[in-house]
C-alpha cells in the first residue's frame, strides 16, 4: 500500500480515504500552481500544463511542507510529495492536449 492511500485520522476526526485523496491532490495542485512549476491552459482551466522548471518544483515541494508544518491540513509529508510527483507526471508537456485536438479538426 503506498503512502498516499493511507486513511488519516487527525484529532478525533477521521476524514474518508477518498475525501483525503482529494485534498491532498488539491493541495498538491495548489502548491505547483502558486511556485509556477504548472500553469492552467488558458482555454481549458481543468488542464495543466508543466513547465519544466526544476527550481519552481523545488519550491512547491518547499510550500507543501511548510504547509504540513503550519497544520494547514492532517496531511502526511509524504503523501504530498508524492501526490506532487504524480501532478507533475501527469501534466502536459508539449501544450494543452485539448487545444492540440482543436487544431486538428
């Protein structure tokens, strides 16, 4: 079982597996979004896009951590690091896959 399925319990309130998945894929959003290491397709905000800009994942990896110390959250460290690793794997690369099909059309 990886890290990121773990059910979390946080001061006598137990948050559902997949209410805690969201949110932590959330945060995970949220961080690479704030440090610029994604961005939102303009015409398709449910698309990110990668940057490949090594330091600005530095920084979200640095904001997701900073954010499980101030208690924003009964998140464990390692299930945002790997929910921003999984943002970024799954982020385009080459442009919005939906505006490339546009223009294909």
């Amino acid at each position: 079982m990886s890290a990121i399925t773990r059910k979390c319990k946080c001061r006598k309130k137990t948050m559902s597996q997949e209410g805690y998945l969201y949110e932590v894929k959330r945060l995970a959003e949220d961080a690479l979004l704030q440090a610029n290491a994604v961005t939102l397709c303009e015409r398709h905000k449910d698309v990110l896009l990668h940057n490949g800009d090594s330091k600005a994942e530095n920084v979200a990896y640095n904001l997701a951590s900073i954010w499980v110390t101030d208690e924003v959250g009964p998140f464990m460290r390692v299930d945002l690091q790997d929910a921003i690793r999984s943002v970024l794997d799954r982020a385009a690369k080459d442009g919005c896959p939906e505006c490339a099909g546009l223009k294909d059309s």
